[in-house]
C-alpha cells in the first residue's frame, strides 16, 4: 500500500485548505484512519482519526476547526482545515490508527502572514 498525500500549501492565519489522503489500494488495516503532523523539532502527533462506519475523534488544539472524512469508493482520506494558525504548520501525514504501513512523504501546510 501507498499513501500519497496532497493538498498542503501556504496559507494566512485565519484561512482554510483541504488535505486528501489516497491510498493506492483497501486493506483490512485501514479501518481505522488518522491524520498526523509534525512540526519542526517536534515529535509526529495524531491530529484526527476516523473509522469505517465514520466515527471521528480529534486532538483537543483542533477540535470545531478540522474534520476528517473519507470515500472508501476514492480509498481516499481528507482533511478540512479551518480557521489555521501558526501552530498549524507541520508536514502532515496519514496512516492508520496503529501506523503500520509505510509513511508517504506528507504534505507540507505553512501557515504565515
């Protein structure tokens, strides 16, 4: 399996963008989806995740501003993101809950004046 990821950008606090996730092929492993980032120097964090039937969960910093959906006839994953801000700024990947299979390369979102 491949996961590419694509979507990320330059951005203005206050701005949105659109993460998607595509995945080259379903396995049983994917149930289970998340979204991670990591930021320069820090350590790659779980930002959202989702499972089959579409139950969402996510990160206390950005609770009412992402959401994470998915189209298992796209085998794909996005990401909405609201309301960015600095902070936001990361490479972003996916994976599945239990990150087993292999990292794409992410997708890098800045967020900057």
């Amino acid at each position: 399996v491949q996961l590419q990821a694509s979507g990320g950008g330059l951005v203005q606090p206050g701005g949105s963008l659109r993460l998607s996730c595509a995945a080259s092929r379903i396995q049983y492993s994917m149930r289970s989806m998340a979204w991670y980032r990591q930021a320069p120097g820090k350590q790659r964090e779980l930002v959202a995740l989702i499972d089959d039937p579409g139950n969402t969960e996510y990160v206390q910093s950005v609770k009412g501003r992402f959401t994470i959906s998915r189209d298992n006839t796209k085998n794909t994953v996005y990401l909405q993101m609201n309301s960015l801000r600095p902070e936001d700024t990361a490479v972003y990947f996916c994976n599945n809950l239990i990150r087993t299979l292999p990292w794409g390369q992410g997708t890098l979102v800045t967020v900057s004046s």
